[in-house]
C-alpha cells in the first residue's frame, strides 16, 4: 500500500506539469492513476473485512470458551446433585434394611402406641396390615389406589386421615416415617397410564408412595419426619407366581422408625393434591387395550 502511495503522488505531481506533457501521456497518466487509486480502495477495504472477520473469530472463541466453562460447571453441580441423592437414597435404603431385620417376637413400638396401631388395622382389614414386630403399617394397593393410577381412593383417604391421628398424638409424635411403594413384577403396559407418568414399576410405586405421603402432610404430619422411596416389584414378600402372591406384593408400607426428629410440629400448609385421572393398568392386544384389566395395580 505505500508503494502505491508513492505512486499516486507521482501521478499528482505529474498533473502539475500537465502543460509540458503531451495530452496523449496526461490521459494515459490519469487513467493509471485512477486504477491504482481503485485497487487502493478495495484493498483498504479488503483489510477492514479481515480485520472484522479475526475480530469475530475472536468473539465466537470467546463464546465458546465461556460457554464450556458454564457447561462444566453445570455438570459438576449435576454431579453433585446426583453424589447427594445417592447418598439419600443409600440412607433409606439403610433404614428399610434396619426395619426388615427387627426381631419377629414382641414389639418395635411402645405398647400403648401397638395397641393404637393393632386397633386401627383391626378396623379397617380390608385396606390395612399392622407389623408389630417391625412397627410398618401396609396399605393394600388394590384398595388405596384405582386399577394402574397413584391418587388415593376416597375410601382410603379416609382411613389414612384417621392414620395421621395416630402418627401426630404424643406416642407417636417424635418418630420418623418411611413411605415405601411397592408392586408385583407384571410390567406397565397400558399406554394411558404410561402417558400419565406411570412408565414402569419404578414410577408407578414411587408415585404412590408419594400419594400416601402427600395425604399424610395434608393432615399436618410434619415433613420433616417423613421419607418416600419406590421399590418397584424388588422387594417382594410373597411369591410373583400366583394373582394372591401378587396382590401381597402391591403395597405401600409406612415404617415406623424408631429414631427421633429435630422438629415435629404439625404442619400448617396442606401440599398441592394430584389431579391425576384414574387409569387402568392393562395389557394391549394387537394395539387395542383389553376392555378387562389382567391384573390390578
């Protein structure tokens, strides 16, 4: 570019001299001059474009630097998240284990607080089983929960309420409480219930324990003492083998655990209920669902 600089002011001083040089030459001249000036300008401008294209490489590194800066911060916080509920998961697993191994003779629970316990499933056989020697109270799914669906009958809503009676009265009041939900080993089928969240055992068992749990807050069960696991069909405590084993297996157990809260005021606030509508869990046959389901969950 200073070289054709130098050129252009040749070619200006030339045009001084316009009167000693034959016209001929003065054109020739002036047309040079002209093209050079035009080839100064494109490259002027060509420099300008480069520099503004570096200067937008520069920016999208920039970017992308960033950018994976936050991605790996947004994963080690994931990772993080994930270590914390490993761990919560690990401690109610530890708890369920603790209340499964308690001893088959006497009782978990305070006498007075057995009796209560004894009398309320006495009451009510057809929805509710009492485990004195491990102190878990076991809801009958079939009858706490329509065909495939996880929103508590009205008729169980009943018995549950009278349940959390029991769970705020001073027996009661300073022990810890595990919902666990369970189901048989007949997978989820029916494209209805999995369309409502209910995709598998998985689902479907933490969804009601979540029901019964939720039911339980809404009559001022503190959440503080309460924790919702799902077990699917991998606890079983009777045989997959046979409809009876299976409906044993089709349950939500409250533990009892015997260790104590740091608060167990009753709750004030009456958690959101779901709306969930009731679904049947069936089979499909050549795509269209059973009008009769083949077992109930």
């Amino acid at each position: 570019m200073a070289r054709m600089r130098q050129v252009i002011s040749l070619f200006a001083a030339a045009a001084l001299l316009v009167g000693c040089v034959p016209q001929e030459k003065y054109n020739a001249l002036k047309l040079d001059r002209d093209s050079l000036a035009e080839q100064l300008s494109k490259a002027q401008s060509d420099a300008n474009g480069a520099r503004a294209e570096a200067d937008s490489y520069k920016s999208q590194l920039n970017q992308f630097m960033t950018g994976l800066n936050t991605k790996d911060g947004i994963v080690g916080n994931m990772n993080q998240q994930l270590a914390a509920l490993q761990a919560q998961y690990d401690e109610l697993n530890r708890k369920y284990a603790e209340a499964m191994n308690r001893g088959t003779g006497g009782s978990a629970l305070p006498p007075q607080l057995t009796s209560e316990l004894s009398t309320f499933a006495q009451q009510n056989p057809d929805l509710v089983d009492f485990d004195a020697a491990k102190g878990i109270v076991k809801f009958k799914s079939d009858v706490t929960f329509a065909v495939g669906d996880a929103t508590v009958t009205p008729k169980a809503k009943d018995v549950i309420d009278r349940f959390a009676t029991i769970l705020n009265s001073p027996a009661a009041a300073g022990y810890e409480l595990m919902v666990a939900g369970h189901t048989d080993n007949q997978r989820v089928s029916n494209p209805r219930t999995i369309s409502a969240g209910h995709k598998d055992n998985w689902y479907l068992s933490s969804h009601r324990a979540i029901g019964v749990a939720n039911e339980l807050m809404s009559q001022r069960v503190s959440p503080q003492r309460v924790g919702v696991v799902g077990y699917a069909d991998q606890r079983p405590v009777a045989s997959n083998a046979n409809a009876n084993g299976q409906e044993k297996n089709r349950r939500v157990e409250v533990l009892i655990l015997p260790t104590q809260v740091r608060s167990t005021a009753p709750t004030a606030a009456a958690p959101t209920k779901s709306n969930t509508k009731n679904l049947n869990k069936d089979t499909t046959v050549g795509g269209s669902e059973m009008t009769k389901p083949v077992y109930n969950k």
